[in-house]
C-alpha cells in the first residue's frame, strides 16, 4: 500500500492497490472528468468496496420481502423501524464486525457492539438491549467433522475469550443490557470468526430522525471523540478483502472503543434531538467521515462542504486522506437549523464532548473536502454514495464426483432397538454446541436498566419489559452454517424459521427480521450460488411466515488462505407480546406438570412409517455396500430420512459425520405451530415453551429440566423409526410445553382449532430423568449429573486453557 499524502500521483497500480478494478477507476475518472487526486481515491476505494457499497449483493437483496403493516422504515437507513403500538417503535440491526474480531478479538468485537449501538442512536433510539450471534472453530478436541489440531485449538480459544471479554466490556460498560444470542463451532471458522452484534432500542415514532441532509446554508457540526489514524481503511481492507498471511500485520486498521465516551455522546445525541434544532444526524462507522457527509447529503438530495482543519485531531500531521479514511469511534456528524447552533453545541459541551461546526450543505450535490482552504477533494456525492459498481456475479453450483458424494452422505450406524443411549446423549449434552453458555453470559451485564423479564439461558428468545405499556418485546438471533453449507436454500428457511419459533416459545408473535449474512469470496461462482439460495431462502420463508426484513448487513470475503467459512445467514427476530404477564421461559415449572409436544405437522402416518423403516432397515443389514443410486431411491420415506439425521449435531457430535442434507421444510407447519403458540401463551394455557431444534427432542426435554433446580422428566415415547431419530433428529415445527394436567383439555382445543399435533408424552418429576422408547428405558440418569455435564464442560475447555 502507498503510503499516504496529498503529492502521490494516482495510478492504476495504486487504484489497484485500493482494492479498485481497473473498470472501476475508469468508471471513477469519467465521474469527475479526470484523473482523481489521492484522497479522491481513497474516498472512492471505501465507498465502493464490497463493505459499504453491497456491490456483489444488491441484485439479490431486492429479492427480499421488506414492506408489512408495522414497518415504519426498511433497508437504507442507519436501522429498521417498526411500530409496536402506543406511539412507539422499535428500532433495531444486526451488523457484522468479523474480520477485525480475527485481527484483534478483543477490540475487534468491542467496536462491533459500538457501532451497532451508535446505529440505533443516530435514529433517535434509546438502545435497551444487545444480542449477538457467534462462530468460532472448534475450542476441544475431537475426531472427524470436529477435529483441530492443538494450535488451531489453541487459537480458536484465544480468539473466543478475547471476543467474549470485548462484548462483555463494551456493553457493560456502557450500560445496555447483553440478553441473549447464539454461540456454535465449527472447523470452518478457525480461521476467520464470525461476530455479529445486534442492537434494539425504542423511540416514539414522532420522534425518530433520519441520516437526510437539508437546508442549503445549514451548519455540519462533528461531535465526539477526536479523529486519530485508527481504522483506516478498516472497511476496504478489512471487510473486503479475503484473509492472507499478511492480515497479522493489519492491527492498525482496528479501531479501539470508548464505551465510557459513547455513553456520554448517546445522552448528548438524544438531548441534542430534544431540542429541536438538529435537522439530520448520521454516525460514523464503517469509512468514518467519507461515509456519514457522502450518505446524508446524497439521501437528502444536497451537498456537504467540510474544512478539514476544523475537524477535532488527536494526531498531528494528520493528512486529508487520513482524516477522511479514518475511522476512530464514538464519533458522530449533524445537520443543525441555521442560527441555532448554539443549542447543540450547549448540549454537547454539557456533556464533555467535543462539538464544533467544520462544515454547511451546499445545493450543488457535490461532496467538497477543504484542507486550509484548499480543496483537497471534490466528487458528487451521490456519485460516492449510490452509483457504486453493481455487479452480476457468476454464479455456480458445487460439483462433487461420485466418489466424493458417497463419501459426504456415510451411513449412521444405528443401535439395537432398546438399546440404552445414555452415555452417548451425555456426550451430546458435554459438545460445544449443545453445553451451557453460562460462561459467556455471566460476562455479561444482562438486567441493566431493569427491563429484562427473560434473559439469557432463561428461555428461546430474550423478553424485554416495555414499562410505557403492557406489552414486552421479544428476540431471538439463529443460524445454521453446517446446514447452509449442505443445502444453502434449505438451510436458510430453516434460520428464519427456528429464530420465529423461538420468539413464538416465548409468547410473541413475530413481526419483523433483520439479517446478517456471512459468506465467502463473492469472486467464486460457488459463493454467489450459495448466496442468492440463501436469500431466495429467507426470501421464502419470511414471505410464508410473513416476517418482513428491516434491514441488516453482508459480509463478504469471510476467507483465510482461500478456505471459506460455511455459509452463514443468521436471522434476529423481533416479537411482539401484547400481556407482558404472559411472557414465556423454557424452563419447567414443577413436579407432576404434563409435558406436551406440539408438532405443527400434525400426525403421522404410522404406517407409512413402519413400511418406510422396515424397507430401509432390510436393505442396510442385507447391503452394507450399497451403491448411491440404490440408497437414493429410499430417501424420500414420510419421516426423516438418514440424510437429514446425518446432518444433525449428533451424527456430528456422536459419529463425526455432517452429510445429507437438513430436514425437509414445512412452512405451513412452522406457521401452524408459531399461531398455535401465540393463542396459547397469551390465554395463560401453559407455564413454559422450548422449541426442538439442536439435538433434538432428548435435548429440549434436558434443557427443560436443566432450568429448574431439582426437576427431572419422566416421557414416554412410540415410533418406528431408530430411537436415535425419534431423540435426536432436529426436523423443525415441534416444541415442547409443560402445563398443569387441569389445562390438558384447553390446550388439545387450541391446538385443534390451529391444526396442531398435540401429544402429552410424559410428566415432570424429579430426580431421575428418564425416557422410554417403545416401552424400553433408552435414557435414564441423575438429573444433576446430566446437568453437570450440559454446564461444566465449556468452562472446563476454556478455564483450562486460560
């Protein structure tokens, strides 16, 4: 990389060098009629990577649903907007922060919350609550689908710790609640985690504002932090470019957060807003103050000039091009009313912040960069902001040879009927993916501002109190890589689907998305065919259970040495509960309750069933050896198949297998189930709700239990498939209830009026955790050992290491 200053000649080697093709530097010369000066370029280069311009993307997310009775704002603003009732709305985001939680995890993910913060700030929003989603590769040891060597095992927890403490202290510290979230492992983000940070806030809808420029003559005015020489180039480099051994060495580009400093510039902001005088505001992220003055004046149809000596400095010698570039946090950019400066700078310098005009919108469309005067740069800003390259990239399915499909879809070896499946379900309950995520939580602050009724570990989604009303809020954040990676479609309509029947356990009804997408090289046909049947996926089954996408981030180039990860589309949900009071957990309530099933795809067909697995049992024990073409045809049976179970944590966890392909959808189910629950939770017919989803029924029933000292279940279960399938497999539309035997009968009338399966399988007790299967106890223990084993074993692996 060039080093910077405003002498340098640009050249196509140095546009190149900016991350820019040699088509985009041509587009960019006819753009200004001539050749771009250094900081013009770097300008461009952050405003048309793939980080903020969503240029390989863009085609395809038009593809989403975005409009419903509720939204207030869709894509294109700081966050999505929806009405909750009572003049208020919820404003809310989900944003990646990946590659530089690899580069520097602990800073890495400390900003990320920040910046999603400042997102739900900029747009008038009190912030109550943060979630997050996260990947790492594996942090045990293991053999097959989750094995790692002892340095990458090694790396992967020192990566996983740094990140936890980063969320856990800027949150704290700023004092927003951390509520809730996901947390997986696979091999596949060894080299490149992910750290997706989502943030809710509530404003009343007269009072939101918007990133829009107006006003010819109107004064910009910086707040914040000062400008140092972090971050620079954090969005073309960092967040566009694929990982190579070089990436160590790019520690400068992270920024470093100041939760104490955004505490105080939030209070400052939503002040300020009160008063009136503020006219547009837009924070500084991702490409700092190219971003914020580029974007607002473009949306407001307007220009921004901005004297760059007036810009607040923590460094000396800064250049224009490093001003521009850099982006240090905790900073924000205004459009105040004309003679009423005043009143926002008061309100500033009341709070100890920095606030100084550096700038006015102009009427000529033009982004006008003044050094001492001078002008440094001078490009039309919707030029900058919105006529960014859109490209059509190749797309290609994977292909596979023979040999390499038999060898991804083994067979699972299935026990003898009756078999005691003890020891293997401990294992489950003891894996990464599976085990409790107390250690992380406990990091961090969860019941800050006392509007938490749910938090983490508490039930399926986070509830949060909305104290002006009776209603509460519900989320919930969930995605499926191993899945995605096998079915990219399939597995995304599996992520919006589990993350909607998670806020459903809770009582809510679902009303709105946002979405994170974590993907590849978008330069790699195979990544682009992943990601447009990923959207094409949510697209499905947001459009089904009629959940509108509000906005959310993508995030490209998540390689390292040209190994991607698995393909990750991670969905936050956002519920509506009417009656707080009939806010849900997952946890049972107490001894002699009934435990019911509800399965949104009603019953089945026994002996359809039976005829399936005898078939299939018979030609496994006579042909071990079986040609492809033979199993195939056996794989379409009314049950879940082999293929979809050797695609579930067990088979992964037990067999060290992850083939086939996830669980057929049913999304006429899905919405089934989500209504069913909603009607049920808000008549008060049950006490607690566990969707079946991560390995499968024997887990949900664990959990359950886990969540309530001393309580245990005793269920009893019939079927023809293997007990493996029928305890482990993770077909989606099911959750599990817990309610007093006198609701019973309520409980099968809604469940019939909403056609929903609804089967009593067992009785809470306590003590001995007990399953039967086709009259055979399958599973028995201790309730404590097994929770023992579910709780210990992440700290165990971490604490050990540390």
């Amino acid at each position: 990389m060039a080093t910077t200053g405003t002498s340098i000649r640009v050249t196509p080697q140095i546009a190149a060098e900016h991350g820019l093709t040699p088509e985009e530097y041509a587009r960019i010369q006819k753009i200004l009629g001539r050749d771009p000066n250094f900081t013009e370029l770097g300008i461009f280069s952050v405003m048309w990577s793939e980080h903020c311009s969503y240029k390989s993307s863009r085609v395809h997310l038009k593809r989403l649903p975005t409009s419903g009775p509720r939204v207030v704002q869709g894509p294109g603003e700081n966050a999505g907007v929806v009405d909750i009732g009572d003049g208020l709305c919820a404003v809310f985001k989900i944003e990646s922060h990946n590659h530089p939680s690899f580069v520097e995890p602990f800073q890495g993910a400390a900003t990320g919350v920040g910046g999603i913060l400042r997102d739900i700030f900029t747009m008038g929003a009190r912030p109550i609550a943060v979630l997050d989603s996260l990947r790492f590769g594996p942090i045990t040891p293991g053999t097959g689908a989750g094995s790692a060597t002892p340095e990458e095992i090694a790396r992967n927890r020192r990566i996983f710790d740094g990140v936890v403490r980063g969320i856990g202290f800027y949150g704290n510290c700023f004092g927003v609640p951390t509520v809730g979230g996901e947390v997986q492992f696979e091999p596949s983000y060894s080299n490149n985690p992910l750290v997706n940070a989502l943030a809710l806030g509530i404003a009343r809808r007269e009072e939101l504002f918007f990133a829009r420029a107006r006003g010819a003559g109107n004064p910009v005015i910086y707040a914040g932090a000062k400008t140092g020489r972090d971050g620079i180039h954090g969005a073309s480099l960092l967040a566009s470019a694929e990982f190579s051994e070089e990436s160590q060495q790019k520690r400068p580009n992270v920024q470093v957060g100041d939760p104490f400093m955004e505490k105080l510039l939030l209070e400052a902001c939503l002040e300020a807003m009160q008063t009136g005088a503020v006219v547009a505001i837009q924070d500084m992220g991702a490409a700092g103050l190219t971003s914020s003055s580029s974007e607002m004046a473009s949306r407001g149809g307007m220009g921004i000039e901005i004297e760059l000596e007036r810009v607040p400095q923590r460094e000396t010698g800064m250049t224009p091009y490093e001003i521009m570039l850099s982006e240090s946090q905790e900073r924000m950019l205004l459009v105040a009313e004309r003679g009423r400066e005043r009143e926002v700078f008061d309100v500033f310098h009341k709070w100890g912040l920095d606030a100084v005009e550096v700038g006015r919108v102009t009427e000529d469309g033009k982004l006008r960069i003044l050094d001492h005067g001078r002008v440094a740069a001078e490009i039309p800003a919707h030029a900058i902001a919105e006529e960014g390259p859109r490209y059509e990239r190749p797309m290609g399915k994977p292909t596979a040879t023979a040999a390499e499909k038999q060898a991804k879809t083994p067979l699972v070896e299935f026990a003898r009927p009756g078999s005691d499946l003890t020891k293997d379900f401990r294992s489950l309950l003891a894996s990464p993916a599976i085990a409790s995520k107390y250690w992380i939580t406990e990091q961090y602050d969860s019941m800050v501002r006392t509007n938490t009724q749910v938090g983490p570990g508490g039930g399926d989604a986070a509830v949060l109190r909305l104290k002006e009303t009776k209603r509460a809020l519900a989320l919930a954040t969930d995605g499926n890589g191993r899945w995605c990676s096998l079915a990219p479609r399939l597995g995304a309509m599996h992520a919006v689907a589990e993350a909607a029947r998670n806020v459903a356990c809770a009582g809510a009804r679902p009303v709105a998305a946002t979405n994170c997408l974590n993907f590849g090289n978008p330069e790699k046909p195979e990544v682009m065919w992943q990601f447009s049947e990923a959207v094409d996926g949510i697209a499905q089954a947001c459009t089904a259970l009629e959940i509108p996408i509000t906005g959310g981030n993508v995030s490209f180039y998540n390689e390292t040495l040209g190994k991607p990860i698995y393909p990750t589309p991670v969905l936050g949900v956002l519920g509506i509960i009417e009656d707080a009071e009939r806010a849900l957990g997952s946890a049972f309530q107490s001894d002699g309750d009934a435990i019911v099933l509800l399965d949104g795809a009603g019953k089945w067909s026994h002996a359809a069933r039976d005829a399936y697995w005898k078939d299939f049992s018979a030609l496994v024990k006579n042909s071990p050896q079986l040609e492809m073409a033979a199993i195939e045809k056996r794989l379409t049976g009314p049950s879940e198949d082999w293929r979809a179970f050797s695609s579930s944590e067990y088979a992964k966890t037990i067999h060290g297998i992850v083939a086939g392909a996830p669980p057929a959808m049913d999304l006429a189910a899905e919405k089934r189930l989500i209504e069913c629950l909603v009607a049920v939770a808000s008549e008060g017919a049950i006490l607690s709700a566990h969707d079946v989803s991560d390995g499968g029924l024997a887990v949900t029933l664990a959990e359950s239990c886990f969540g309530a000292e001393g309580l245990a279940a005793e269920v009893s279960l019939e079927g023809d498939e293997p007990a493996e399938t029928a305890l482990f497999g993770e077909r989606g539309a099911r959750a599990v209830v817990s309610l007093s035997p006198a609701s019973l009968a309520r409980l099968s009338a809604i469940a019939a009026q909403y056609k929903v399966n609804a089967q009593r399988i067992g009785t809470v007790t306590r003590g001995e955790f007990r399953i039967q299967y086709n009259g055979a106890s399958v599973i028995s223990g201790d309730v404590n050992c097994l929770r023992k084993a579910w709780s210990d074993s992440l700290a165990a692996a971490i604490e050990g290491s540390l």
